[in-house]
C-alpha cells in the first residue's frame, strides 16, 4: 500500500509540474495571421468580407508588421443603410481599399505603444489617436479591446468605421 501511495504522490508531483507546459500546448499557437485572427473572432465578418472584396487577403497575411483598427460588425451595422453592399461592388473597389487601408498603420502598435498623436496609415493618410483618462480614441472611433495579437501583428478593435476625409 506504501508503495502505491508513493507512486500516486509522484504522479500527481509529475503532474503538477508538467501542467504549465501541458497548458501552454494547449492554448492556441501565436494566433494566426491578422486575417485568420478575425475571421476565426466572429464579430469581423463584415470586415473579413470588405477585405476579400477590396483584394487585401494576401497583403494582411503578409509578414507586416501591421496593426488594424478593425471595426466590428456592429460598428459597420452603424453605417448608413446600403453603404456596406454598395462599398462591396466591384465597380467601387478602389473606394473601399482605400477605406480599408486607412484602418492600418504599418509596424506594430501595443495599447503601451499608444499615446495622443497622428499615425500614418497604409493608405497615407492621418489617424488621430487620442488618449485621454485611460481610454483610446481613432478619429471618432473608440478601441472597445486592445492587444489582439497575431503571427504579423495587432488588431485593436473598434466600435465605428473611420473614414480618410
């Protein structure tokens, strides 16, 4: 009986040390690229969507660094009625890249990264980010979750398209 007793003992001390490796196996691995991250989110369809159609899939899976302020359905559910489905026909496909690309700003850029300031974007023109009593505005946007990292980069999500003017 001492002896099964003591075997138990070093299982469960076996076990106890192993359980943060066994644990960081099974979280997923470093996420995948930024466009598998929100496509596997489900609250990006609609941006999943837009970035099919503007033919952005292969540069967001490239190696980046890139960091999106990435609109959630409900922010794009926000636009005027029609707005999305006329922004998804190909004959207005240089409009929504370039809409697109206004929510990305090369390199990547942690919530500890983030202080009040103009950020380039990828299209070339400015977002205004503002930091003000903890909180993080893009333009008239506000970042609802930070630090969604993935292999090429970081999505902070957003609760409003932003628009280049």
């Amino acid at each position: 009986m001492k002896t099964l007793r003591n075997l138990t003992l070093a299982a469960l001390a076996c076990a106890v040390v192993a359980l943060p490796y066994a644990q960081a196996y099974d979280k997923p691995a470093a996420k995948g690229d930024i466009v598998a991250v929100a496509a596997s989110a489900g609250s990006f369809n609609t941006l999943v969507a837009a970035v099919k159609a503007a033919g952005l899939v292969e540069t967001l899976q490239g190696a980046g660094p890139f960091t999106v302020f990435a609109p959630t359905d409900e922010a794009f559910a926000k636009l005027p009625k029609g707005t999305v489905e006329d922004l998804l026909k190909p004959e207005n496909k240089e409009k929504l890249v370039a809409i697109l690309t206004y929510h990305v700003v090369p390199g990547k850029v942690t919530a500890a990264d983030v202080k009040t300031m103009k950020a380039k974007t990828v299209n070339g023109k400015e977002l205004s980010l503002k930091v003000a009593d903890g909180k993080v505005s893009v333009d008239n946007a506000s970042v609802v979750k930070a630090d969604v990292m993935a292999k090429n980069g970081v999505i902070h999500v957003i609760d409003h398209v932003v628009l280049p003017n």
